[in-house]
C-alpha cells in the first residue's frame, strides 16, 4: 500500500476551508463501527489538544488557546482482524454500503504531522490491544508499536491527531463549543437518532466537559419532510436553533458535503426568524450519495451529467420548496421589507414614488433593512431599469395592443417619465447645495472650482443639457448651438490673433439662411470673479473687461467650430452679458463713478444696463443673488419632492 498511499496522498485535495474534515472524518470512522452495534451505551469523547506553552492565561481562561490536535475515542468494537485489514487497504470497499470511500484517514494525513491509534478489540474471545503509528512512509502506511493481550475489560478505540499544519490551523474555530456546534451540523443525521452520547472534552475549559447531545436536544428543533425533484426523491431535514446563521446544507451518505447561505437564495433569510430563531436546511438524497467527490468536499459535475441532472435546477427546484414551505415564517419579514423599501422611498428616494408600484414581489424582496443606501438605490435603479425594458419590449407591437394594454403602456411611460424628472430635480438640488458649500470657503481657486460646477473649462465642444449647469444663471441657457469656455479667442474666432480666454462664450439660434451662410443671432457671455473678491480698479475690472471681449469678437466675422466648419455672425447679433461677481466696496466704487447707466436691482444684490458702445445687455449677479434665484426657480419642485 505504501507506493499506492504516496501517490493518493499527492493527488488528494483539501481546502484549508475544509480544516475540520480529518475531524469529522474520525468522528464519522467511530459513528460507523457503532452504528450497527447492539450494545447499550455507546459513546465517542472527543478531546481537544491544546499548545500550552503558546498560551497566555487570558487565552486559557477565554478558551483561545492555540489547538494543536485532537483525541477521538469510540467504544466499538475496534480494530479486530477485518477492520485492520481494511485500514491498511486503500480505496476500500468496507463501508461502501454506508457510503464509505475508502479514503477518509487521507484527510488526518494532509493535516496532521502525527497520527497515533491505539486500539482493543475481540480476536475470538480473547481481548487484545494494539498500538499502531499511521503515516505515508511506512510499509501498508502502519507501523505496529504494541500488540498484546488487553487487561481492559471492553474494546474501544483511540485515535490521536497530533501536529496540526500551519496552513489549517487559522481556520480552525478556538471554542469548544463552536467546534461541537460544527460537528453537530456535519453530523447532524446521528443526533437525529440519538442512541450515540457525544462529548467533548477540553482541560483548558473551566467546564471540561460538553455534552452535545444535550446541547442538540436544547438549541435545536428538528422537522423531518421529503420531495422529489427531476425525479429525484430528497429528504429534508429543517433544523431550528438560536445559533450560527440561515444555511442550506448538502448531504451525502448523511454527512455535510457543501452549504451555502439560505439568504442567497430568499432574501429575508438574511436575519433571524421569529423568536430569534435560525435555520439549517439539510439535504439528502441517493443523487447527493451518488455524486460526491472522493474527498467528500464537493460533487462530480461530471457524475450529475451522467444522471441526467442539471444541480442549478435541482437546486432551484429545492429552494422554491424551502420558499414555500417556509411561507408564514417569513410572512411579517417580507412585509418588513416591503414597508422598509416604501420609507426609504418616501424619505431618500421619492423619484422613485411612481416606479415601485411596478416592482415584481422577486424584486422587492432584494431590498431588506440591513442593506445600505447605495445598496438600495442600486436595487431601485434595478427596478427602473426593468421598467424601461419592459416598455420597450410592449411598444415595439403597438398596433396589437387593446384598450386597457394601451392604458397600462401609458401609465408606465407616465411613471417612467415622472421618475426621470424627479432624478434631474435632485440632481439640481445637489448642485445648488454645492454652490452653497463652495460660498462658505475662501479660497484662491474658487473660481475655477465655480466655472467647472456650471460648465467644463478648456472646451469648444457643446455640451447636451445634462452635462453643465448653466441653469443656475438661466434657465434658457440649456441649449445652444455653440460654446466655448476658457477658451483662447484665436482658436475659435476665424481672424483673432487674441490670446484673451473668456470664461464662457455662447453663440446660438441662427435665423438667416443663404446658399453659402449660417449666421448666429444670438451671443451670451459669461465672465466669473472669485467670490468676496476686493481688489478691482478702473480697467482692471469685470465690466471694462467684458466690454475688450466684445470688442475682440466685434472685429471678427466668423466662428470656427470644433468640426472645424466656419460659421458667420449676424452684425446686428443680440448680447447677454452676465457677470458673476459679489458686489464688494471696490466694485461699487467703479460702477458708480464710471457706468452710470447700470441700475441697482431693488434688492441690492446686483445690477442691470444697456451698454451703449457695444449694444448690450449686461446684468451683474453677486454670488448670493445667484444662489437665491436658482433656489428660488426650483423650490416648487424641491417641495413637491420633500427636499
């Protein structure tokens, strides 16, 4: 067996997940030599080896002492003639009919330095012991240490783990009760009967001793059902309890092969039941016995193909079983939900108000009170989203739709439509509010940190609606046919030689046409001035400098665009000219003694006037009027909102 063994051993996978196998499988080893026995009291102590030289007494006093192995003892009846002979056989076939694979002591190997057993059993009617040392290097993997007529008076067997490797260590839990918590799911079918007492012992505990039948019968409720899927019969075994978490558990031969959270599946599993209750749903089944891999840590794709099998739609078949039967439990978690998500909508996201009454149950579900919010807004995206397809897909055949289908149609396109306005109208409330942030801070570059808020600096390129905030001075300026922003005037002006960047510049809605000709009507310009700015002196300020501007497009009759097309401007062009700047002791000085013809807005916060020389308009904004007058225009739609 040595060569055999080596080779096995190489080719024998174990997840560092999977760290507590060489456990189960021990444990599972005892459970198999008792299971047929006829006596009265049958046991398996399970003792839990610590490093103690490695413990602090905080650990010790914790139960977080280092674990270096584990003792498994079983009062079977041993390893007499036919066990041993088994043992020393690879890939055998003695506990086949109790799923056994013949592989299972790999597992102590890949995880353990040192495995030691010692055994007392019948030969005849003689009691014998034997001490024996398991390991890859030795002939038929055991080297016997001590063979003699036993003086105990019943047969039992002791197997010692010893010298856990590094690399499983980290995923073994410390407690003594999550390691009894986890053997009591791997082996949960053998509590079921309840005629095996398992203990665990640990000298580091102050209460040495965990009885985990007695920790079974008290944090678990047990219910048994059955149902057949793809024309597999399962069974089910549903486990209550106030701990560990919502799973489903896969079974093969009545041990746990893989798990998975329940709450992948059905959404209000992500939180206790009521009562505090948790459930373990485990699955069994001759499909699941048939197609375990030889490690037992997973299933053979390969083997459900050879059944015919599809394991996404056997496991959907038993998820909506679970679903189903689990209706009532999970009742006041879905309507929980439900009126969780219509708060969130009515408090964070009312754009939203219109859209979810079109949400299927299956989406509403994914929404549970424990998500964040930009998980739940990523959901309500989800569900707009399918709206919006579900549309499409219905008007590409309008001409089949009936009366009350063409209604339905209408509605959610009004529900659609009345959603994406509420998303631009807290779009706008966001940018308005950042306004207000930029206003409270004394910065140098405010301004450009302004001028990119309403619009992309250092572009000729004309942007749609939705990707500046040029609303925030007009409304009007949502559109246009041509825009430059901090742009040098020779790049875009045909004869410009002007280095001058102003810092936005419109031309838009031409009327006149001819052959060869199309002409601008209209131009906006907008000049921004760092907020609280008081420096300003007769030519060095905002007013003379737009009126240079006006002067330099003046003297040029045509724009090249970012097509590199020419475009002509009307000579009797119209001009807008919006200055952005606060209305500080220096600025009001030079508007009074040198623009007499601009006039103070009545509430003080700014000024408007006809300049003459350059046929005009100009209107000065102070940073407070701006923030007051966009707030002003949409605060009919913030209160519709909440916002």
């Amino acid at each position: 067996m040595n060569s055999n063994l080596e080779g096995r051993l190489r080719k024998y996978k174990l997840p560092k997940s999977k760290a507590l196998l060489p456990l189960f499988e021990a444990i599972v080893n005892s459970i198999d030599s008792l299971i047929d026995e006829k006596q009265n009291e049958k046991y398996i102590k399970i003792f839990i080896l610590r490093n103690d030289t490695l413990m602090s007494s905080t650990e010790k006093k914790l139960d977080l002492g280092e674990i270096k192995g584990f003792w498994i003892e079983d009062n079977g009846p041993g390893f007499n003639k036919k066990n041993f002979d088994a043992f020393k056989e690879l890939d055998t076939l003695n506990k086949v009919a109790k799923g056994g694979k013949g592989i299972g002591r790999l597992a102590w190997l890949k995880a353990f330095d040192k495995i030691n057993i010692s055994s007392h059993y019948y030969d005849s009617d003689v009691l014998k012991q034997k001490s024996f040392k398991f390991h890859h290097s030795f002939e038929d993997g055991v080297e016997i240490e001590n063979e003699a007529t036993s003086t105990e008076q019943n047969t039992n067997t002791i197997i010692k783990l010893d010298g856990i490797k590094d690399i499983f260590l980290q995923h073994i839990a410390k407690k003594m009760e999550s390691i009894g918590v986890k053997i009591i799911e791997h082996c949960l079918y053998y509590f079921t009967i309840g005629d095996i007492k398992f203990s665990i012992y640990d000298e580091q505990e102050e209460s040495p001793l965990l009885d985990l039948n007695k920790l079974f019968s008290e944090k678990y409720e047990t219910k048994k059902s059955s149902l057949n899927v793809q024309d597999n019969d399962l069974n089910l075994i549903k486990v209550y309890s106030n701990i560990s978490e919502n799973k489903i558990l896969y079974c093969a031969n009545n041990r746990v092969v893989k798990e998975d959270k329940l709450s992948k599946f059905i959404p209000e599993l992500k939180t206790s039941l009521p009562g505090e209750k948790y459930i373990q749903i485990f699955v069994s089944g001759k499909v699941f016995d048939d197609t375990v891999n030889d490690e037992r840590t997973d299933f053979d794709s390969n083997l459900f193909n050879d059944y015919n099998v599809d394991f996404g739609k056997l496991e959907q078949g038993i998820i909506e079983h679970i679903d189903k039967t689990l209706g009532d439990l999970i009742l006041q978690q879905k309507e929980d939900n439900r009126n969780y998500l219509n708060e969130y909508v009515k408090k964070e996201a009312p754009q939203y108000t219109k859209i979810i009454r079109y949400a299927t149950e299956e989406q509403i579900r994914k929404v549970h009170k424990d998500m964040k919010g930009e998980q739940i807004e990523q959901e309500l995206f989800n569900i707009k989203q399918s709206l919006e397809k579900d549309i499409k897909s219905i008007a590409k055949d309008l001409s089949s739709l009936n009366e009350i289908d063409t209604k339905s149609l209408v509605e959610k396109v009004t529900a659609l439509n009345s959603a994406n306005l509420a998303e631009y109208v807290i779009y706008r409330k966001t940018i308005i509010d950042t306004l207000a942030k930029f206003l409270k801070i004394d910065d140098k570059s405010l301004e450009d940190d302004i001028h990119k808020l309403i619009y992309p600096m250092q572009t000729i390129e004309t942007k749609d609606y939705s990707e500046h905030n040029l609303w925030l001075i007009d409304d009007r300026l949502a559109f246009h046919n041509f825009c430059a922003s901090d742009v040098q005037f020779k790049k875009f002006l045909e004869d410009s030689k002007s280095a001058d960047r102003p810092d936005i510049l419109i031309f838009d809605k031409p009327f006149i046409y001819s052959p060869n000709k199309e002409y601008m009507s209209t131009m906006v310009l907008i000049e921004f001035k760092r907020p609280k700015r008081n420096d300003y002196s007769l030519g060095k300020d905002p007013i003379s400098q737009v009126i240079n501007y006006l002067d330099e497009i003046s003297s040029n009759s045509r724009i090249i665009d970012n097509d590199n097309m020419a475009i002509t401007i009307n000579p009797n062009i119209q001009k807008q000219i919006f200055i952005i700047a606060d209305l500080t002791s220096t600025f009001e000085v030079i508007i009074r003694k040198n623009y007499g013809w601009l006039m103070k807005a009545s509430d003080g916060t700014g000024y408007f006037g006809y300049e003459p020389s350059s046929h005009s308009y100009i209107e000065i904004i102070s940073y407070e009027k701006l923030l007051k007058d966009a707030k002003n225009r949409n605060r009919i739609f913030f209160d519709k909102l909440g916002l």
